[in-house]
C-alpha cells in the first residue's frame, strides 16, 4: 500500500511530464510487463490511458477558465503535440477541446 501511495503522489505531481513506464514500474519494484498485467485489471484500462484521463482532467480545468489558448493547455497538460492531444481529448470526452470550451462556457454564461 506504501508504495501504491507513492505512485499515486508520483502521478499527481508529475503528470505533466513525461512519465516512463520502466520509472513507474520501478516505484513498485517489478518489471514493465507485470505492472502492465497489474495495473490493467485494477484500473480497467492500460497504464498510458489512465496517465492521459488525468491529463484530459487538467485540461478540463483550464479550458473552463479561458485565460489560456489551446496549444498552452495542450503542453501545460502534459502533451507532446497537438494533435495527439486533440486526438486523446476527443477520445475521452466526445468533443474538440474547443468545442468542449465553447459548450461549457456558454452553459456557464446561460447560469449566470
């Protein structure tokens, strides 16, 4: 438990760079294939898409606030480009990150 709450830290912190698999595997003391055959029954998905849903959640964040534009949210969340950010942020949430944006800040201006 000690060690998967340091893996979890580790994540949290560090999600924004680029995060080997070998390096997480290591946290846990065990090779790259059994953390792949550990982790994906846990979490119902494979360790690089549970690492980019938290990625998507952070970049959730910040397309509501509006202060930056679509590539800083790309790499303020931890992605290499563009397209595979949009490409991953479709993926989970059905939408363009712009379009994701112009959705809820339009609910938020309807509220208010």
């Amino acid at each position: 438990n000690c060690a998967k709450n340091h893996l979890n830290l580790t994540l949290m912190k560090n999600f924004k760079s680029k995060i080997s698999l070998d390096e997480v595997s290591g946290l846990l003391n065990m090779t790259t294939t059994s953390f792949c055959r550990y982790f994906k029954p846990r979490a119902n998905k494979t360790f690089s898409s549970f690492v980019n849903e938290i990625r998507i959640g952070h970049a959730r964040k910040l397309l509501l606030e509006d202060n930056y534009n679509i590539s800083e949210i790309c790499y303020e969340s931890g992605f290499g480009t563009l397209s595979n950010f949009n490409r991953k942020f479709k993926e989970v949430t059905n939408l363009r990150p712009l379009q994701y944006r112009k959705l809820f800040l339009h609910i938020k201006t309807n509220i208010s």
